[in-house]
C-alpha cells in the first residue's frame, strides 16, 4: 500500500473530547499517526545523543503498528488512546533511542576506520512511514556499501552503479548546462498563483507548459492560443501539433528534456510527494531545459523545493501568496438538500454516490453538471462549462473537480468526509480537504467562499480539517521512475533481461546509495511486466507496454492490453477493437470504459504506429464517444427532471464483464 499521512480520524460515534484528547497525546509526544502496509501507526520524532553527535529521528518503532485500518477505524475513541499510550510511551521511547544508539554506534564505528562520512547512512533513521528495524539495517548496508566491507559480489557491486541516482540530475545534461532561474509562486486555491507564470510564458520567445492532468494542459493550451501564441498541445493520448510552434503544453510526463526553452511552468508541485506520480516532478525539476522555470503549487511545498532546487543547482526566488478572497466555514450543515442554492457545489467520493446525489438534486428542481475521474477530460471541461454558462445550476462532483477545474461556485458542501482509499474507508487528508474547500468564492465573482457539511458530523469533521496546520513536504526522498536507460545499464550489469526483475532491482538497490531520491511505486507496472515477460518482445516493448495507461483493476480492458501486446509479439498490426454492449453494461459505464480504451490504444499508435496504425481513428472515436457521454449525462438530467427513469440501452452487468470486437 502507498504511505499516506492519516488524516484525524473522526467516526461519527467519537466523543470530542477524547478525540482531542488523542490528539493532544500526539502532540505531547511529537507524534503523528500514519497510514502504512494498510495498517495505522504511530510515527515518532526526536534526536538521540551517540558519543557528543546529535542524530535526528523520524520513524515507526517496531511495535508502533496500531492495527489494520479498517479495524482502527472501528475502535472508539477511548480504546484508540488506550492503545496508542500502550505501544508509544516513555519507556517505548527509551527502547527505540536504544536501539537507534547502538545501529548509530556501529555506524560511526565503521565510518571512522574507513575514513568515511557517516551521514548518508544516519540520513536513513529520518523515514516516517517506516519501521526502525527497517532502517537500521539500511543504515548499516549503506555504511558498508560506502566501505566496500559488506559488497555480496561483483555482480551486485555492478548493479548498484548502474542504479547509482546520486547523480541522477546530473543525467539531463541539456538542464545541467544551463544556469537555470526558478521562481515558486507558492499558495493555496485562488491566491492567484497561475496568472502570473502564465503571463510571463506567453510573452516569451519559447517555452512549455507541464501539466498535472490533460484537462489542464488543454485549458491552457487553449489559454495560450488565445493569447497569439504558436502552441501544441502533447499528452499521452494526444497531439495537436502547430507547424512552427515556438510553446509545448502538455502533461508532465511528456517533458521533453533535450528541448532548451526561455520559460517553463510546472503546475502543482506539490505532487513530489505522490509516490505513484510524483517520480514526474522530480525529472521535470531536474530536467526541464529553460532559463526560468515556475514551480506553482501549495504553501507545504517550500521545504522540499528549497532542498531540491539546492541538489539540482540553479538560483531560487519564493513567492508565497494568499488566498484573494476569504474562505469561511458556515455555522451550520446544510441539513438537507431542499437548503441547497443555485451555484452549490456538492462533494461525493466516488462515481455511484456522484450519481445519486446528482439524482437528488435533480428531484428538487435544479439542473445538475456531474463530474468524476472516470469522465474524460473533455466530458469533464464540457460538464464544467455548463455550470459556468449557466446552464446548469449545481455541480455534483469528486475530488475531481479539486484540481484543474475553475468553477465559479459560492459554496462547496461535502455529503461525506470519508473516502475509501482502495483498501478501507477513513477520513480524507486535510490537503485534500483544503484544495476541495478552495473552489469556493472565486474571486472576482464572490466576495467570499463558504464550505459547509451536509450533516453535523461531517460538517463538524471539515472544519476541523481546514483549521489543521499543514505539514511540510519531506526534503528528501524525492520519487523516481526508472527510464529505458537505467533498465538497460541494469540488464548489461546483471545479465537479467526480464522486465519484472529489473524493475524490482532498480527498486531493492536505490534506497542504499541516495537517501536523496526514493523508488516511486512500480507496484502496477510490474503486475503487467510479470505476463509481459512470457512474450517474445524486446525489453524496450515490454518496457513500453507496461506504461499503457489501463489499470489492471478493469480485467477487460486489461484482456485488450494482453491482446495487443500478442499482436506486437507476433508482428502483426493490432486491430483497433471496440467494445462490445452485448456483454452486459450500463450504458453510462460501457461509454466511459470505451473511451479508455481508444485512449489507450491512441497512446500505443503515438508510440508503435508500425503495430497500432489506427490512431487517428481512435482520437475521433475518443471525441464522439466523449460527446455521447455528455449527451448521454444531459439526457439524464432531463429525463429525471421530468420525474422518468431513462432506459438503459444495454443490459445491466457487474464491472467486470464485457467484452470487445474487432473494429
């Protein structure tokens, strides 16, 4: 499970004072409690004092661990302290800094007969999510890695220098021969953060626009074209290229890191810390080759930017800023959605419960735009228009709307303060929360924005998450991804030329030599690498394939991915294949996925146009298909405003069912 910071906990049945109580627990023992392994824990912080040297701490004791999430999250309050003051205390306390002492002792021990710094390997007790056994034995590999005392082979010798990140910035050579200027305007939701970065590419010679999502790269795209400017737009999925382009938006991922530009604006920097995605910042900061470069996000970023901007060279202006109109908790839930007012904004944490507030919101006479992750970021755009135009009165939407999606609403109200998180159910992060609640009062439309609950105790429960203080961004432990190259480095160091292996290599060997950088989480891409393996294709193809953008969590649309990749094995064109209603869809579900996957398979033909031929084909499927789903979206508010249930033109079938053709 990725590591999480875990947001107060508050059930509905929790008695406030001891809720407050744990937290004041926390607080008096520099404690936080974590998400990690799917279990809850207590991660602790401090310094212990070897020979004279002061050796920080941040770490999970061994017996730290409070119990499976879903089960601490059952746990009343009471017990939740109980059991918290039993595994961390003072004589807890003591037995971790013993245990810290004696690895430190060993560690210094080692580091002054061989001549040698000893902080890489102390760095390793600073790990929240992590457990001190854990990191004491990293401490000392690294130790002896540093030595040459405890090296198992040659073999393994070599692995670890073709995974050696310590110079991983230095590998973006275009990046490091410029003297690169960075300017983080850093601030929460509608403190104006993009005008400026904006403003200043658009009058540039050159530059590129980097994305954290394809619908913000569209939006200013557009944004740019508006302004005069020779802009393309490349994504994953998409290219709309100008034939004398001077500006690039596109996704984060698409950097192109051999293109010097004058300006450059990477959006939501913040995400360094998203062990699944942020392995793209982290290459962007490194890489991107232009003479000023914005980093644009939240406030808790600082920390991490002045320590990264630090490893990369390069000189660094902070700008922060503050919100430009108020943001203010209303005294009361909402109560009821007869309370509700047009320019409402209602949050849901999942695409059924999205729909069915929506249907509620239909049935006291308002016209509804519904957004969620699954929609297309067109649908999306289309979706958010509405309510912009007017068109629509309220908005129903997930944490999608939280991020790329400018609505001019009054108030936002969350239906729920919990989200499953793909494991179990709990409270969302307070970030989260804040970056939700932002959308509200935009600013020259309102005078303020207003964020309420629908009941008491959520209602109760986002107050408290918006007054919490946020916790700095880690200034070390940036992710990254491996590319093509260090696989290849990996595979002539080891012989290894299966891509599961590799991957998990690159993984094992890079927490021993940087503590600076940190393996991103590879879990998905080596689920598909395990079956890629047993295809005859080159490492760069299977490489390539596991990148495709389809969860392995959709089995259909996974099923396309193997079938595709047999096709390249074989060398033979893959067949653009459409998905088949008969199997057993709602209609809403079967367009969604269908528009998945002609992404997908349009991501594939920018990639292999020799195996994947039909991309054009795709993207136009991918706008009709979309425009069907908005359609499809419209009609349902009509239809239910008119107090009809709409026929499904398919027949109704679980998730993973359906199937495809040949197109």
């Amino acid at each position: 499970m990725t590591p999480t910071p875990a947001a107060p906990d508050i059930a509905p049945e929790s008695d406030t004072s001891h809720a407050a109580a744990l937290a004041d627990y926390l607080a008096a023992h520099h404690a936080t409690l974590v998400t990690t392994d799917n279990s809850y824990a207590v991660s602790v912080a401090g310094e212990v004092d070897v020979d004279g040297l002061r050796v920080p701490y941040h770490l999970v004791p061994d017996e730290g661990f409070l119990g499976k999430t879903n089960k601490w999250r059952r746990l009343p309050d009471t017990e939740r302290l109980a059991l918290l003051q039993a595994r961390w205390n003072p004589a807890a306390r003591d037995k971790l800094e013993q245990q810290l002492r004696a690895c430190a002792r060993t560690v210094l021990k080692i580091a002054r007969s061989g001549g040698l710094d000893p902080a890489s390997a102390l760095h390793a007790f600073q790990a929240k999510y992590e457990r001190a056994q854990t990191r004491c034995t990293l401490a000392l590999d690294r130790i002896a890695a540093a030595n040459g005392v405890n090296a198992a082979t040659r073999q393994a010798e070599k692995t670890r220098d073709a995974v050696n990140l310590s110079l991983y910035p230095e590998s973006f050579t275009t990046a490091q021969a410029m003297a690169r200027h960075f300017i983080a305007i850093l601030g929460p939701t509608n403190s104006g953060k993009t005008h400026a970065a904006m403003e200043h590419l658009a009058q540039a010679r050159s530059g590129v626009y980097l994305a954290p999502l394809r619908l913000l790269a569209l939006e200013n795209y557009t944004r740019l074209q508006d302004a005069g400017v020779a802009v393309s737009l490349v994504t994953g999925e998409q290219r709309k290229l100008h034939p004398e382009a001077t500006h690039v938006a596109s996704t984060v991922e698409m950097l192109n890191p051999n293109r010097p530009v004058e300006v450059a604006v990477i959006d939501e920097i913040q995400l360094l810390d998203d062990p699944d995605r942020g392995a793209a910042w982290t290459a962007a900061v490194c890489g991107v080759p232009a003479t000023t470069v914005y980093l644009l996000g939240a406030l808790e970023a600082r920390e991490a930017v002045e320590a990264l901007v630090k490893r990369v060279g390069g000189t660094l202006e902070v700008r922060e800023l503050q919100r430009k109109s108020p943001l203010e908790m209303e005294s009361q839930p909402l109560g009821s959605l007869r309370n509700l007012q047009a320019g409402d904004v209602l949050i849901a944490f999942s695409r059924r419960e999205v729909l069915n507030w929506r249907d509620q919101a239909i049935e006291q006479g308002f016209r509804v735009s519904a957004i969620y992750g699954n929609l297309s970021p067109e649908v999306r755009q289309a979706q958010a228009e509405r309510f912009i135009d007017g068109e629509t009165q309220i908005v129903v939407g997930t944490d999608a709307i939280g991020m790329g999606l400018n609505t001019p609403a009054r108030r936002v109200i969350f239906t729920t303060a919990s989200k499953w998180d793909g494991y179990a159910e709990g409270t969302i992060a307070a970030p989260l929360a804040k970056q939700i609640a932002g959308r509200a009062g935009r600013y020259g439309v309102h005078e303020a924005g207003h964020v309420a609950g629908l009941d008491a105790t959520t209602h109760k429960t986002i107050a408290a998450l918006l007054r919490q203080k946020p916790e700095p961004l880690p200034s070390t432990g940036f992710f990254v991804a491996p590319n093509l190259d260090y696989l290849q480095q990996i595979s002539a160091a080891t012989g290894q030329t299966r891509l599961q292996p590799l991957l998990e290599l690159f993984a094992k060997h890079i927490n021993v030599h940087d503590e600076f950088f940190l393996p991103a989480n590879l879990t998905e891409q080596i689920e598909k690498a395990r079956w890629l393996d047993a295809l005859n294709l080159s490492l760069a193809d299977r490489f390539t394939l596991s990148l495709c953008p389809i969860s392995t969590k959709i089995p259909m649309l996974e099923r396309a991915l193997q079938d595709w990749a047999a096709a390249r094995a074989a060398k033979k064109q893959a067949p653009l294949l459409r998905m088949d209603a008969a199997f057993g869809r709602n209609e809403l579900q079967f367009l969604e996925d269908t528009c998945k996957l002609y992404s997908a398979y349009a991501w594939l033909g920018y990639r292999m146009p020799d195996t994947f031929p039909h991309e054009e084909i795709a993207q136009s499927l991918m706008k009709s298909t979309s425009e069907k789903i908005d359609a499809l979206l419209q009609a349902q508010n009509t239809q239910r405003a008119r107090g009809k249930r709409p026929g499904a033109t398919v027949r109704r079938g679980g998730r993973s069912g359906g199937g495809y053709r040949r197109g």
